[in-house]
C-alpha cells in the first residue's frame, strides 16, 4: 500500500528558530501533498497544499511567509515554520494524494516551541 | 467555515456494543471517506463512499451515505477494545477543481473492555 513517512517525529525548538518537516511518499509518485495542522483534541485543518514544481497554495489565514512549503520532487515535500513562537506548537500532518482520490496521510510531527 | 460537524463529539461502550457516529457537511461533494487516528498517530484511511452510493460495507464497517441530508454515518459493529480512536469524516468540494478534504470535527470513541 502507499505509505508516506515524515521525519522528525517530534522535535522541540526555542522561540525564534526555525524547523523543516519533511514529508516522503515512499512507494508512490505524489504530484500532490498536503500539509495540515492539529491542536489537541481537534480536528485537522488544512493549512496548504503542495504541487511538484510549483509554488504551494495556502488556505485563508495562514501566513505563507511563516510556513514556508517546497515541494522539490515527486516524492518530497517540505515544510519549514520559520521564527518559531509558541503558539504554532501543535501536530502536522502531511498526506499525499494517489489517483484513486484516496490521501495517504504520514505520522504526524509534534512541534513544541519553547 | 466548510468543515464537517459529527456527532457526538465523545462516545463510550463496551466491548461486543456497535458503535454508529454521524457526519453532517455544508457543500456538493464527490465523496466523503472515513479515516481512524490513534492519539498522537496519523490519520489511517477506512472507506470511502462517493456521492453516486448509498452505502458500503468493509468488513465490521458500515458507511451510509444521504447527500439529500447532507449526511453520512459510520458503524463499527462489535467493537473492541482496539477500536478506541477518533474518528474523523472527510468531504471534498464537488464543482471545485482541487483535491483538499474538508475534515469534520471528529467522534472520540472509547470501547471498554
């Protein structure tokens, strides 16, 4: 079956730092690949999403500029929160897309800002 | 906001129990799929149902589909223990040339052993 890793798992940054989350798609091509964010308890909620080659397209509300996405290869994408606060401390998600309008989803990333 | 309402937010049985959660959502939709997340786990795709069908059954699972109501039910029958997750709906936006899911709020089930 399709599989999508994300790597790190958890990672916990100071305050004005910057961290990259990479999402892989491990035995399939994605053109396309989605990046979500999830407050505990909560549901997901889409922030972007990624197309191979070109630029990311990014939900109402979220700062394009902070949450910086590349989406290198047909197999990678990235996501980069940049000057970190504590606030953006939550749980992302990636998933990618197969034809069959199924989305593979990855582990997750559990950011903490401290 | 776009995104799906369930209920009920939290539900708990006991094992051998069948477990239904509902989905309501706003818009024309292509299908809607059913995913299962373990605390702290990614998202584990369970049915999915398009908007031409009614219902679908995989294996201890039961998906019916109005698109009249705008709504969508799951139902675990004979539940275990391993059920326990949340469990979350997941429409597209039918007329829109996208792929993005719209997620719902999410049923917290917890089966007792």
């Amino acid at each position: 079956g399709a599989v999508v890793s994300q790597h790190p798992s958890r990672v916990i940054c100071k305050s004005g730092t910057s961290v990259k989350i990479e999402c892989r798609s491990l035995d399939f091509q994605a053109t396309t690949m989605f990046w979500y964010r999830q407050f505990p308890k909560q549901s997901l909620m889409l922030m972007a999403t990624s197309n191979e080659g070109s630029k990311a397209t990014y939900e109402q509300g979220v700062e394009k500029d902070k949450f910086l996405i590349n989406h290198a290869s047909l197999t990678l994408s990235t996501l980069t929160v940049t000057s970190a606060h504590p606030e953006d401390s939550s749980f992302y998600i990636c998933s990618a897309r197969v034809p069959s309008y199924e989305q593979y989803f990855g582990p997750g990333t559990r950011l903490t800002v401290t | 906001s776009q995104q799906g309402e369930e209920d009920p937010q939290a539900l708990s049985i006991q094992e051998g129990e069948n477990a239904t959660m509902n989905c309501s959502y706003k818009t024309s939709i292509n299908n809607l799929q059913w995913y299962r997340q373990n605390s702290g786990r990614g998202l584990v795709h369970l049915i999915l149902i398009r908007s031409n069908e009614r219902e679908k059954h995989s294996g201890r699972l039961r998906v019916t589909l109005d698109t009249s109501k705008k709504s969508s039910s799951l139902l675990i029958t004979a539940s275990r223990a391993a059920d326990t997750a949340s469990y979350f709906c997941a429409t597209d936006l039918a007329g829109y040339n996208t792929d993005k899911l719209i997620f719902g709020t999410g049923t917290r089930l917890q089966v007792f052993p």
